[in-house]
C-alpha cells in the first residue's frame, strides 16, 4: 500500500520529463519508505533496479551485471562482467539513445564492496552527462555514508547530484488520513506510540482499538515491534550496550548530557560522541530554546516515537512478555499513558499551526520550544510552544492533554510567562484534549488575541 509522498512524486517527475542526465539521491532512516517511494515513482516506466547487498564484491558485481542485462539486452543475460565499470558504461551508453532508470538501492553497500565505485561513477558521469537520458537515483539508509560520500566536498561524487530528498517521517495529520476507522483518540496514541514511520504505524490496524494494537505490536515475542529496536541499532552500532542505555536514559526524562552521562554511567565524551552518532541516525536530536542560536541550555530528545515508546515503557516489560503476560505488561503501562502524551501532543500542536500557515489562517516566521528562568519568580519555566510572527508580534501555546477542562488559571500562567518577552503584540493558543472552562471562554469572547482550539476542532479542521 502507498500512500502520501506527493511533494516527493512531484520533484522526481518533473526531473524525469527533462529527458536529461539526472541524479537524484533519495537517502533517510530505515522503514521510512524510501524503496516505497522509488517503486511507486518507476511503475510505469523502464527501470533497472538493483538492490546492493551487505556482500563481497565479486557477488555485487554479478548480481548487478545479471540484473542490468535483464533489462536492456536480453540476448546476452550469460554475460559475465569483470568490474564495475563494463557494467555502468554498458548503461551509459545505452542511455545515449534511451531514457532508463537506474536505481542503486542501498548504495552504500555498493559502495563499500569495492571503494573504487564512486570514483568510477564519477568519471562516467562526467564522460555521459551532456549525451545520456540516464535517470540515476542512488538511494541509501546510512545517512551519514551518503552525506560523507556524496555530498561530501572532498567526495568523488560531489557537486554530481542534481537532487536531493531527504525522507522524513508523516507527521499526525498525514498519518490520520490511513486510519478512517479509529477514534479520534486512539489515533493521537498511535501516532505517540509508533509515530509517522510507514513501517511501524501500518503495524497497527484501525478494525482494533488501542490496547488491542499495543499488545498485538509490542507485547508479544513474535510481534514486529519487539524486536526492531534491537536489531536496528545492531545494524548500525558497535556497543549496543552503550546506546542502548544512552535511549533508554533519554526516554525515561534525562535530557541534559550530564544527567544522560550520570545516568548511564559514562564520561560526558563518550556519551558525547554517540550521541553524534544517534543524531547522524536521525533518531536524536538536540534543541535549544526558541530563539537562540547558541545556548548552554542545551537537551536531547528521541525523534522517533517507537523507539520512545519502546524504551519508556517495553523495555522494562520484558519479563511478562517473555513469559506471556501481555495482559499485566499493558496494564503497568496504561496509567502512565496521558502523561507519556504531553510531549506527543505539543508535536500535533506544531504540525497543527505549519498546517494551518500552509492554509494562511494563521501567520509566522518559525515556532518551537522555549525553556528558561524566569526571573521575576527566580524558577525554571517553560512555554510549550512559541513564535515569532515579525519583529513585534509573538505567539505563545500552551498544550494539555489530560480530561479536565483547561481553566483560567492556565491563560493567566501563559500571560506571564510571556512578560518575559518584550514583543509590542502578544497572540496566546491553548489547544485542550478536552476542552475549556467556562471563565476561560469568557476570557476568550473578551480578548481577541487568546484563541481556544480543541484537539476535535484540530482534527477535524
């Protein structure tokens, strides 16, 4: 099943009309569909697709060489090619007068089989360019490979890109469009438990309710999801054991480094330095508060809501699942649910805004976090959500995700977090779960800048 990915379609097509050389580098996390998006993109048209493997040399180049000639020259499928390079030119050439596809998925294991293959790439490349039809896409799951060999200044393959798309996960509103037959809040869950990655939200169903699909995906041996963590991070990774307990520290609310490095154990370098690699993996990110460019206040944050989710809660489940006990694994990590989905619903709040920016019923330059002191009550503050509209005008956003009615109280707590900031016009957003008291809607019919949104009213909007 393919679904969204219409941005990304739009740019490979109006590449492939051109019916010139092009090279397209299509490269992100794994599970995040780039083979999805490649397939779909090439249905229609002639392709030579070649999925790299983890092997020697010898075996690419064969597998490579019986798949190129599958394609454009059928009577000589028992030809044996003794190198890269008779296979790329035979391409070429045949590119002169044809227009082809080529795609090197899992490039960097081509790559890595024989370190010569981007230099050879290269100089056919610079040979063909001006005469070939050839539509090159090199697609790639260790970014930062791709980053180092491709778009590299020092890398042979540098400045030969005409393209670049960098697969991100869907955000909630993109996601909600696959499940039509779940509750609205079964699916804010889903997309915090899994998150916006294809191969790990299509684990869920829509014909099962929440628990359901928890257990079903994360609670059994057998299931997927039990298992991705582990086994991607020993993809990618050399001590597992380290990053494993890097993850988990994070997950568990340990955002500074040095809390991080107290809590695994570890020097703040080390824990440094594979933090740097989490980020290259696009599983990590670093933040700083809104609004500054460089900041000591520094915290990390897992990206990836299945791995999350995973660490926060599976993790420490093991033994019940291990032995069977679905049911009373669920039931340790039910009450805990609504406040794991605080965070969770601060991320649909910001997608929420971008979307409504993208409709223009609402203007900004950017939004984001803020955290600091404020120093009229010497204490450590934090705005869920703020942005600068201009020079003068800022917007700020308190999310709750909890089944009381937000109250007043919470406006007026926003107000004065905002005093710390000197901007002339001040617009206020409180996005509620549930909804809102009385006395705050009061409030909002009175001030035209405090605007009241409801998790329905977003989804629905």
């Amino acid at each position: 099943m393919f679904f969204g990915r219409e941005k990304e379609l739009k740019e490979l097509n109006a590449l492939y009309l051109t019916r010139k050389f092009q090279m397209p580098v299509i490269y992100g996390r794994r599970r995040i569909g780039k083979t999805a998006l490649i397939t779909e993109f090439v249905k229609d048209k002639k392709v030579i697709f070649y999925s790299a493997v983890e092997k020697s040399k010898k075996l690419n180049i064969e597998n490579f060489g019986k798949t190129v000639l599958s394609v454009i020259d059928k009577h000589n499928e028992d030809l044996q090619f003794s190198n890269f390079m008779q296979i790329l030119e035979r391409v070429f050439a045949y590119s002169i007068k044809n227009q082809i596809i080529l795609v090197i998925d899992e490039f960097p294991y081509l790559a890595k089989s024989d370190k010569s293959f981007s230099s050879i790439l290269q100089s056919l490349i610079d040979k063909y360019e001006k005469k070939s039809k050839l539509y090159l896409i090199l697609c790639g799951s260790s970014m930062s490979f791709m980053e180092r060999t491709v778009f590299g200044y020092k890398a042979p393959l540098y400045g030969r890109r005409t393209a670049q798309i960098k697969l991100k996960e869907f955000d909630f509103f993109e996601m909600k469009k696959i499940f039509t037959k779940m509750s609205i809040e079964d699916l804010a869950k889903t997309y915090g438990t899994v998150g916006g990655t294809p191969k790990y939200f299509l684990q869920f169903s829509d014909k099962l309710n929440y628990e359901q699909n928890v257990k079903e995906s994360f609670l059994k041996t057998s299931a997927f999801l039990y298992e991705e963590t582990k086994n991607l991070l020993k993809q990618e990774v050399r001590d597992e054991a380290l990053y494993n307990a890097i993850i988990y520290a994070i997950a568990k609310g340990s955002t500074k480094i040095s809390e991080i490095a107290t809590k695994v154990g570890s020097s703040i370098p080390l824990c440094n330095a594979s933090i740097k690699n989490l980020i290259s993996l696009d599983l990590v990110e670093r933040q700083i508060p809104f609004g500054e460019r460089k900041s000591k206040k520094s915290i990390y944050r897992l990206t990836n809501n299945m791995f999350r989710f995973y660490y926060a809660f599976v993790l420490e489940n093991v033994s019940n699942i291990e032995r069977g006990f679905s049911d009373d694994a669920y039931d340790s990590i039910k009450p805990y649910i609504d406040n794991y989905m605080g965070k969770v619903f601060e991320e649909i709040c910001i997608s929420f805004l971008w979307k409504m920016k993208s409709a223009k019923k609402i203007s900004f330059i950017d939004i984001g976090r803020w955290w600091g002191t404020n120093s009229k009550i010497r204490k450590e503050v934090e705005i869920d959500i703020m942005g600068t509209i201009n020079k003068e005008s800022a917007l700020f956003c308190e999310c709750k995700w909890h089944n009381e009615l937000v109250s007043l109280s919470v406006y007026q707590s926003l107000v004065d977090k905002a005093s710390m900031f000197n901007y002339k016009n001040k617009e206020y957003y409180i996005f509620a779960k549930k909804g809102f008291t009385e006395k705050l809607k009061n409030e909002e019919r009175r001030d035209k800048n405090l605007h009241l949104i409801t998790y329905k009213e977003m989804f629905l909007n």
